[in-house]
C-alpha cells in the first residue's frame, strides 16, 4: 500500500535525505519539481535537480526515479547521490557555506 503524501516544508538551509526509493515529476501549474519518498510519501518541491536518475515506463506512464539520498541547496536544487556516505560529505560543506553565510548577513 502507497504511503500517505505529505507536503514538507524544510527550513531555510541544506537539508540532507538519506537513501530512499523517490520519485522525480515535473509540476507544470508552479513551474517545479517535485521530489517524493516512495516509502514515506513525503513529497518537496526543488527548482532544479542534478545526478544519475533511473526512469521507468512499467507503470504505463514516464516516472523518473532515484534510489539513494538526496542532498538539497539552499537554492532548492536537488542533488542525487549514490551513497549517504558521498552524501553527507556534500551536505557537510553546504552547511558550512550556510552558517558562514548567515553569520556573516547577521
């Protein structure tokens, strides 16, 4: 059975999802992506996305997919990742740029 879909509203800043089964569809009416976790039914919408994506036509229509963590930039791209590990790393200095960025704006 499909999780519930929730919209998730992140805070201002990176923001690191680990490995998950997530869905990529463009959302015509606001010009975005949205980005959902199969398995939880969370669902974000991002500007932009970069990274290795595996698309499916099983369903009878075109889904694109990624199995693995999702890094976001405060720019709302979504980055794909093979591994949390590579992930994390990315995600690390991005919140590094964004804590230097807000103590330096105040």
């Amino acid at each position: 059975m499909p999780a519930q879909v929730t919209m998730v509203q992140d805070p201002p800043g990176p923001v690191f999802l680990p490995f998950a089964h997530n869905r990529l569809c463009y959302y015509r009416e606001v010009k975005q992506w949205r980005v959902r976790n199969e398995d939880t039914g969370e669902l974000r919408l991002v500007e932009d996305y970069e990274g290795n994506l595996g698309l499916n036509w099983m369903d009878g229509g075109s889904h694109v997919f990624h199995d693995g963590p999702i890094v976001i930039d405060v720019e709302r791209t979504a980055h794909f990742f093979k591994t949390d590990e590579e992930a994390e790393k990315f995600y690390l200095v991005l919140l590094n740029e964004h804590a230097a960025t807000v103590r330096a704006t105040g």
